[in-house]
C-alpha cells in the first residue's frame, strides 16, 4: 500500500501500529490486520481492495500495465501472492500452528519456508512465459505485480529463505529497489522498523 500511494505521489500520515492482534487495534480495524487506511474517518482495509480504490482514485500514472493481457497478467501475479502465497503463512496462521497445534518455532518456520520458496517458483515460471522480457514484472513501468512481489522477497531475504534460483524475480526486485516509491516504501525505512522479527 505504501508503494502504491508513493508511486501515486498521493501524501499520506504513516501510523505505527505496535501489534495488530490486539482489541484497541481491532476498534479501529475488526479485520485485525495491516494494513488500513484512515478516508475521511472511516477505515478500510484490504491491500487489492485499497490498490483499486488508488488506482481509481488516483488514475495518473496507471499501475496496471496499458495492454490487457499485460494487465490480466499483473492482476493474476499479484493475485496469485495475496491470496495464494500470502494467507498460508500468515502472523496467525502461524502462531495457530505453534500454539493450537503444538508445532516447534522450527517446524513453522519451514511451513513458512515451503509456501514461500514454491510460491517464487510459480512467479518465477509466470515471469519465464511472458512473450517478452521487461524491466518491470509486466512492462517498463512498475504495476501491481512488482507491488506485491518485492515484499513477498523482503520477507524471504528477512528470514534467510533461498532465492537464488529466481533470477527474473531477482531482476524486477533490482529494478523496483532503484525507485524512491519503493525505497521508502521499503520496512527499514519506515520509524517503527525494528531489526527483531
Ligand atoms: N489480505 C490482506 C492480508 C493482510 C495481512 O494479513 N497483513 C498482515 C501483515 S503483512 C497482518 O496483518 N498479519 C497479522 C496476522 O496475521 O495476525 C491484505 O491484502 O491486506
């Protein structure tokens, strides 16, 4: 979200919010989760959902690509990480493993791992079939897919996950990683980052 509104150049107060699993936290957003956005006092949450109000919103510059196959594409990518990858080894899907179902820390670590590193492959391959190369994942301006791609690689490279065997992804990460929308959108450049998991 904090990619999107930078690529939009649309200003925005940046909250911390300390644990999201909390009930003051839930008062202000019943989903529990990040992030959320404060619209003339009413919240929402839901990244595609935001992504799209944004991208109606705030329709220059576009992050769809402008060929619809290449924006069907940028859709089915960024789809295929949120609802996909990004569910399954989510905070409490996690902590439900290690404390309802009694797993070790290193057991859902590699839940973590597995959902993760096989998702990069399927993006991966997604990347290998376009009928041409590009800078970004679906053209030569970043979209939605290059959105939701570089956090799904923050997190991996957090967690010392392998990557190495994803060069597209490796390349588009590189690409995105040298616009400011990105850098500043990036969890160590934000004030409540923290070098603790
Ligand atoms: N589908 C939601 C997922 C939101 C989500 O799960 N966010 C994470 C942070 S990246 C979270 O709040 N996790 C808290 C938890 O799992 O309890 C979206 O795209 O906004």
């Amino acid at each position: 979200m904090r990619t999107a509104l930078n690529l939009k150049g649309v200003p925005y107060e940046y909250v911390a919010v300390e644990d999201m699993r909390t009930d003051a936290y839930r008062r202000i957003n019943p989903q529990g989760l990040l992030p959320a956005i404060e619209i003339e006092g009413r919240i929402y949450g839901q990244s595609t959902a935001l992504v799209e109000w944004l991208e109606e919103t705030y329709p220059t510059p576009s992050i769809l690509p402008a060929d619809p196959q290449d924006r069907l594409s940028a859709r089915s990518f960024s789809q295929y990480i949120a609802c996909e990858i990004h569910p399954i080894h989510n905070h409490r899907v996690r902590d439900y493993l290690t404390g309802e179902e009694g797993w070790s820390e290193e057991k859902s670590m590699h839940w973590y791992e597995h959902w993760i590193v096989k998702g990069l492959a399927t993006l991966e391959e997604m990347l290998a079939r376009r009928p041409a190369p590009a800078v970004f994942c679906f053209g030569d301006t970043p979209s939605v897919a290059d959105i939701y791609l570089v956090p799904v690689l923050c997190n991996a490279r957090w967690f010392g996950f392998p990557i190495d065997g994803f060069p597209r992804l490796l390349e588009v990460d590189a690409a995105c990683r040298r616009l400011d929308a990105f850098q500043a959108a990036m969890p160590e450049n934000q004030p409540d980052y923290s070098t603790k998991s």
